[in-house]
C-alpha cells in the first residue's frame, strides 16, 4: 500500500457498519464519506426486519441465517447500544398448507421456528382478530432502529479514529488506468489506495462516470409510521401476512411495510398508507385510535438477479463495492467478511456467489 489510506464512499448502514469493521482492525486511515448525513439514504426508511429468507437458494438462506447469527453477536459486542428488539416475528401464508411448508422448509435448513396453534398466537397476540388455524413463530428473528443503529456503529468508528466527512458528495472516482487514485468530491480530491463503493443507488452513477454499467437499479418500497393512542399496545412482535407487514416500534408507533405500485399520483406513499390503515385496523383490536404519521417511498439498491454484490469491481485495482437490498440484515456479515478481503487481501469463499462477475452479460464484470 502507498499511502494507507480506504475511502469508503456513503455512510448508510452498510458503508458506516464497514467502516467500523476495519476501523477495529485496520492501522491506516478510513474516511467516510456522505452527501448527506449518515443513515439518511434508504436506510432511514428501513422496516429493518432481520430475517431469514425463503423461497432462495440453499447457499443463499445459509448466508441469511449466518446473518442472523452475526447480529447476536453484533449485538453482544455493542453491548445492547443497538437496542435491538429480539421478540421475534410471526407470519403466515395463504393457506394453511403454505405456512406448513414454510414451517417445514425452514426446519430443514435448521432454523429454528416454533409451529403455532391458533390458540397459541391468541396468547402471543391477544388483540389478533383473525387467526389462521397455523402460524410460524421465528422467535430469533428481531428488529432494530436502523437509524439509531447506524448512529451506534459511527460513533464506535469514530471513536477508533475513522475521519467522518458529511455533507460531502463524491463526484468521480479517480484513476489512472486501472489503478484508482482516491475520489473527487464536492469540497476537493481525496487521494487512497482504495475506495469502496457503499453509496447505495447513488453507486450506479459513481459506475456510469466510470464508463460501467452496473447491474443495479433503484427499486421502490413504501414505508410507513402510524401513531394511536391505545393505552395497551395492540401490536406485540413482528407480524408478516399475506396482508400486512407491522412491527411496534414504540408504546403508541406502529411501522408498515408496503408494496409500491407505481408512480401515478392515485398510487402515492400516502394514498398506500391510507388504504393500508383500515386493513390493519380490521386485524387488531383496540387500534381504532390508529392514524397516518407520516409515509414515504425509499429506492432500494436492487442487484439484478436480487442478490448482493461484494467484492472487487471490474479489473480496477483498488475498487471495491458492497450492495444488496436486504443490507440490514446483512450487512454485519457482509461486512465481516469484505473486511478481511479489503485489509489482508484474503478472498472470502463465502463471498464468491455474490462477485458482479456472475453477470456475464454486463460490462462490469
Ligand atoms: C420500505 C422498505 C423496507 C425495507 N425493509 C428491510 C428489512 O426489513 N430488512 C432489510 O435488511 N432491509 C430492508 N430494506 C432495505 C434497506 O433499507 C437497504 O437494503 C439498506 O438501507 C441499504 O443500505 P445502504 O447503506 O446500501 O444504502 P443507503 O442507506 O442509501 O446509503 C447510501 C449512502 O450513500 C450516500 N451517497 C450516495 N451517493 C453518494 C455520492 N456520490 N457521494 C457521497 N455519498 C453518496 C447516500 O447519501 C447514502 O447515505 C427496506 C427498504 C425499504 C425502502
């Protein structure tokens, strides 16, 4: 290395979750840089459910569930700051013999889930007021502020001497042929051996000035904040159904996840959040206080088969990226992982299905 010094560029979960990674490991300089202010990219508007997957490759689950392991520690290492709310989530399908396969598959792959009877999920649930006859219990699943956790891992980071540099747009990524040179930015040149791309939807543009077309877009979601007045929260756990996807985020805060449907006026955050709220009001009893906080769409960086891209890009040598649209949950595992690749040059195996070189097609490979 020339001058030890990694530029990591965006400081949303997964960009700050690296740099404290290396800043606990690394003895040269992180910088981190944002145009805006850290966290407040996607990641803000997270439903920040750390699950499991379903329905995806064997490799893929494995890697969800290894996440998922990876916050537990996570958890342990921070010493509770993250405040995660492990109360675990409750879902169901279509049908019965859909949630049983759910069930079994997960056994399976050794996840533990917990079958629940109906009168089960009442006790779990008591204000439910239409119960499936079967409903899936993952009780390690949990779910954390992603806003205050990002807040958490930049503050340790800064604490180990990561420089920190908001308000900052990068505007090129600097190279001399295949060797990068450091980034331009909206308050000058940063020079480093090694930029890494963490900028979220904001990479594919960093790539396009690159003369690289990224196979990622940006993919809507709707999240949404209700607020009631209930004395008794009616919302105990996480609780995803073919419905509604809710999670308590305080005594009088409920958070939903929402599909996009398109971009006419009529199919707004709002006008989805609004037709949401009968539906979930239907669902629990003592909600009739529920109503409109605040709803918005957030742009998810979205690989194109779905699944993340780490690792090297292209054949640039000091160019390196981090992407996926499930970076909650995997980023503390992600990034564990690049960490090592990033600092001591180690290729990760468990990283190898996720390199943009799977997209043959593509010019970044
Ligand atoms: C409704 C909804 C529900 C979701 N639910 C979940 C869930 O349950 N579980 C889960 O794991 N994930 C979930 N996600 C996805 C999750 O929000 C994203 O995967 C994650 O936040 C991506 O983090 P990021 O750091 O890659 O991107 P971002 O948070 O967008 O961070 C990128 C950062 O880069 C900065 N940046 C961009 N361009 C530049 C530039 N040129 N110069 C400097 N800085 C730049 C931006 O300002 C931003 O801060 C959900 C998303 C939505 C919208």
């Amino acid at each position: 290395m020339k001058n030890n010094k990694i530029i990591i560029v965006g400081a949303g979960f997964v960009g700050t979750t690296l740099a404290w990674c290396l800043s606990n490991h690394y003895k040269g300089e992180i910088i981190l840089i944002d145009k805006g202010q850290a966290g407040n990219g996607v990641t803000k508007q997270a439903f920040a459910w750390l699950n499991v997957s379903y329905g995806r490759s064997d490799a893929y689950s494995k890697l969800r569930q290894q996440a998922l392991n990876e916050w537990h520690y996570l958890d342990k290492q921070t010493n509770g700051k993250l405040k995660i709310n492990w109360s675990g989530a409750i879902s169901w399908q279509e049908t019965e013999s859909a949630t049983r396969e759910f069930i079994n598959v997960h056994r399976e792959s050794g996840f533990n889930i917990k079958a629940l009877t109906k009168a089960e999920l009442q006790a779990l649930e008591p204000q439910l007021t239409i119960l499936p006859e079967l409903a899936a219990f993952a009780t390690e699943e949990g779910a954390v502020d992603p806003l205050h956790a990002t807040q958490v891992l930049l503050q340790e980071a800064l604490n180990n001497g990561v420089t920190y540099l908001p308000e900052t747009e990068v505007t090129n990524i600097n190279h001399n042929g295949k060797q990068i040179l450091g980034v331009t930015t909206s308050q000058g040149i940063i020079c480093a051996d090694q930029v890494v791309l963490t900028a979220g939807v904001g990479a594919i543009s960093l790539m396009e000035k690159l003369g690289e077309q990224l196979p990622l877009s940006a993919s809507p979601s709707v999240i949404v904040q209700y607020q009631h007045q209930a004395v008794t929260p009616f919302v105990h756990h996480i609780i995803s159904t073919p419905d509604m996807e809710v999670r308590p985020i305080s005594g009088t805060t409920l958070l939903a996840a929402e599909d996009y449907l398109s971009d006419r006026p009529e199919h707004s955050a709002t006008y989805i959040a609004k037709n949401a709220l009968p539906v979930i009001k239907r669902a629990f009893i003592g909600s009739d206080s529920l109503c409109l906080e605040n709803a918005s769409v957030g742009l998810r960086p979205m690989p194109e088969d779905e699944m993340p891209i780490v690792g090297k890009v292209a054949d640039y040598r000091g160019l390196y990226m981090i992407s996926m649209h499930v970076a909650i949950t995997l980023a503390p595992l992600i990034c564990r992982l690049a960490q090592e690749e990033i600092i001591n040059d180690i290729e990760q195996t468990a990283l190898n299905p996720y390199r943009l070189t799977r997209f043959a097609s593509g010019s970044c490979h």
